[in-house]
C-alpha cells in the first residue's frame, strides 16, 4: 500500500536503531471525513529534560505518501498523565511543529521530526502529573484520547449532521501566503461563492506582513494556517507557490518548483480527496502536469489557470473597445501563458460562418490583432490573477458550466499526443473540467498549439518527478 516502501523500510530501520524501545505496528486510522486507511505506526517515548528527565510517550502515525508527507503525531498520556494545551499540542494530544509544517523530502526525515520534538517539549512540557483523585477523573477520557491516537476520530460520534454538513459546506483552500495567495484570498471572499476560506502560510517563521494583517483585521470565514490539515475537505485548493531558491537555469527553476510541490500535493490530494486542483503557480502548464502526476486525480479535476484572465481581457476589447460584440462571444486566447498565447475562436456550425468569406475572416483577423495589441500593454498583477481565479473557483462552486480558458490536458486535441496541458476553452463545474470546446480549424493555431506542446514536452522529460 505505501507508494514509496523502500524509501520508507529504510528510514523506519533508522529510527529504530536511535530509538530501539519504540514498537512499530499496522493499525487502522480514521480521518476527519470519515474515511479510513491502514498505517504503519509505531509507539514510544522520547527522552525530554525538563529540569528533571522524564520519558514523553508519543505516537507517529506513517502516511502512505511517506517520505513525501509528513507523520501525524500524538501524545499518548497513561492514566497517571494530563495534557499541557500550549502552542504545539492540542487539547486532543496532537502534536504541531514547524518541522511538519515544513515537511520536505529528502531534507525532512522522522529522526528529524522527533529531534525538534524533544527540542520543542523541554521549551515547554507537553503533559503534567495528576492528583490521584484527578487520575481517577482522567480515567475517563483516555478512552476517547486513546480512539484519536488510535486512529478514531469524533466524525463516527457526531453522526451523519456532520457528514450533511460537509456535503454542503464550500470550502478552499489557498496555498502561499504571498502577494497572489493574498490576493486569491481576498478576491475569493469578495465574491462570496466560498462558505470559508483557508490561506495555508508555508513559510518560515511568524506571521507577517499580509498574512499578519488578515490576522489583525480577521475577515469573516477566513482561517490562517500552517497545518495541512487545515485545508482538510476542501471542494477547491489553490495553489500559488513558487520557490524562491537560487537557480541558475530556467529548467533549474521548474525542477525547484517540482521539489516544493513534492511536499504539498501529497498532503493536499490526502486531506481534499475530491478537490478540484487550481494551479496558480508558474510556468502553470508544466506546474498543472507535475500536480496531476503527483496527486494521481483525474485529468478533470486538475486545472491551471491559463489564459482565463487574457481571454476576459480579449472578449472586453472586442466587445466594449472595438465594437465587434459578435467577435467577442466566440474568442479566446489558447495555448501557453506569456508570449506563446494565440487568439483562437469556437467553430460554428451555422451553413452563414461555414461560407464566411476571405474578407470577412481577414476583417476578422485585423480586429483580433487590434485587440491583442491592447491586451499586451496590460500585463498580469497579482490582484487580477486573484480575480481571475475567484472567477474560476466560483464557476467550480456553483457548477455554472461556464466556459473559461483554461489549463487543462491537450494529448488528443489538435492533433498532440504528447501529455501536456495547453489552455483550451473548456465548460467547468463542480468535478472541475466537464468538457472541451472544439476549436475552429486554423492551420496557423494549430501549429502554434503543436509546437508549444513540442516546447513544453521536452521540457517535462528532463524533469525529475
């Protein structure tokens, strides 16, 4: 069952040689949807000074993406011990640190993880002694303590009125609290479409910033995380990280991107196993192909974001500026983002557009490169990116099946057999990309079509996913 087992066998045999006392099982764990998975975990305790030395039992639970998602922890209390509710451990015992929050294979490992627990727990003691007539009312919970640490949740308690509300229940989440995460952020909430949002911060450190700000002045329905459970059951996640690292080359700059999303999707696919992926991230055709490989969703559910903004940009020039509001019902701008992008236009079947005239199409194309000519001084900021993807998640909330440009997987469009994803006009809902629209046949965007998938392909295969 585990994707990556040699991976996994050989850090396991790690631990157990630093932490021998530790004793490893399978056991099946319940998630918070109510959905259920048999884990490798394994009991212990670690060695924690604090003033005195005591022996802190614990829990780590392996996920089946493992090395590429992080544990899940909990404190394991005997009757004698109660939980200390700090800014590491919940009142249910589960364990949070930056080095979860953080995970990264291969820099991130379980001894790792467990040397910033201890390092974390003498900075402040996790559990405490009770009195023996407080054991005695202690007692009593450990049963419910021991059904989470064993892999019961409250979901089966609570019954089917959470499970109804969860059917119902509009949720995203966006990944990176940069400029465009923020901007995703706020523009989704000024739409309305989202009965909550989740910004998952991944960076280092404190609050700050923006991200500091939304915390200040909280918005209604706006949670701030760094806990990838956080974005559990979300209908849509966004995704708008970039990795900032010192690359030298442009490929150097992807396979960065590939790293950062090595530790991010296999969490995300875990928690929102029906999500629709929204990819934001640049360059967004090859970042749409790595979330689909990594996530395994079907080609349907992942989508980038593609030429959705230049497209409302190309209909708005044609229809309010140039006049030519019948245009502008049928363009679209298709292919890669950037400079690569071509106007395109859905075919009709009407017989009047089959015998359109030489004129009428070359009347139709000096209009198009007005428009587009238009469009380049316009350039992308990230508070319109934030719009455009509050455009796309609301299409995806509410099922309008609404056309938009977007990325989504070409390999049997326009003659392209390779696994790339191109920006194509395409009807969303609910299960992400319902349909792709035909385009009409123009020998000039098909070749155009053809040789960004060529670019884009040969490019994927010097990846390293």
């Amino acid at each position: 069952q585990y994707k990556f087992r040699d991976l996994t066998i050989e850090e396991l045999k790690n631990v157990n040689k630093t932490y021998p006392n530790f004793v490893f099982s399978m056991n099946t764990y319940t998630f918070k949807d109510g959905s259920q998975k048999d884990l490798l975990n394994f009991n212990g305790t670690i060695p924690v000074k604090y003033g005195n030395s005591y022996n802190i039992p614990v829990c780590l639970w392996i996920m089946d993406s493992h090395p590429f998602a992080p544990p899940i922890c909990f404190l394991k209390p005997t009757e004698n011990m109660a939980i200390s509710v700090g800014k590491h451990v919940d009142a249910r015992g589960r364990i949070y640190l930056p080095y979860l929050q953080s995970w990264s294979h291969p820099q991130s490992t379980v001894i790792g993880l467990i040397k910033e627990m201890i390092a974390k727990f003498e900075e402040e003691l996790p559990l405490y002694s009770l009195s023996p007539s407080d054991a005695a009312r202690q007692s009593e919970l450990l049963s419910y303590i021991a059904k989470i640490t064993e892999g019961e949740s409250d979901t089966k308690a609570k019954g089917k009125i959470d499970g109804n509300k969860d059917a119902c229940f509009n949720k995203i989440t966006v990944i990176g609290a940069g400029d465009l995460g923020m901007a995703c952020v706020l523009a989704i909430t000024a739409k309305g479409a989202a009965d909550k949002v989740v910004l998952l911060d991944l960076s280092e450190g404190a609050a700050k910033g923006g991200t500091m700000d939304l915390e200040i002045f909280s918005l209604p329905n706006v949670e701030i995380s760094k806990d990838f459970s956080a974005s559990a059951n979300s209908k849509v996640v966004v995704l708008t990280v970039n990795s900032l690292g010192n690359a030298q080359t442009y490929l150097d700059v992807i396979q960065s991107n590939v790293e950062l999303f090595r530790g991010i999707i296999p969490a995300i696919s875990h928690y929102s196993q029906n999500s629709v992926l929204l990819v934001a991230s640049h360059p967004v055709e090859i970042m749409t192909y790595v979330s689909w490989k990594l996530s395994a969703f079907p080609k349907s559910r992942v989508v980038g974001v593609g030429a959705n903004l230049d497209t409302e940009r190309f209909q708005y020039i044609l229809t309010n500026l140039l006049k030519a509001e019948v245009l502008g019902k049928d363009a679209w701008i298709v292919g890669e983002q950037g400079e690569e992008k071509v106007p395109s236009w859905t075919g009709s079947n009407s017989a009047a557009h089959q015998i359109e005239t030489v004129a009428a199409r070359n009347s139709r194309e000096k209009v198009a490169n007005r428009a587009l000519e238009v469009l380049k001084g316009k350039g992308q900021r990230s508070w319109s990116v934030g719009l455009s993807v509050a455009d796309l998640t609301d299409s995806i909330l509410k099922d309008k099946r609404k056309v938009h440009s977007v990325t989504t997987l070409a390999k049997g469009c326009c003659n392209i057999n390779s696994e790339v994803f191109l920006s194509l006009p395409c009807v969303l809902g609910t299960h992400g990309v319902t349909e792709t629209m035909k385009l009409e046949e123009d020998p000039l965007v098909l070749e155009k079509l053809q040789s960004s998938a060529a670019s884009i392909h040969d490019l994927q295969q010097q990846l390293k996913l």
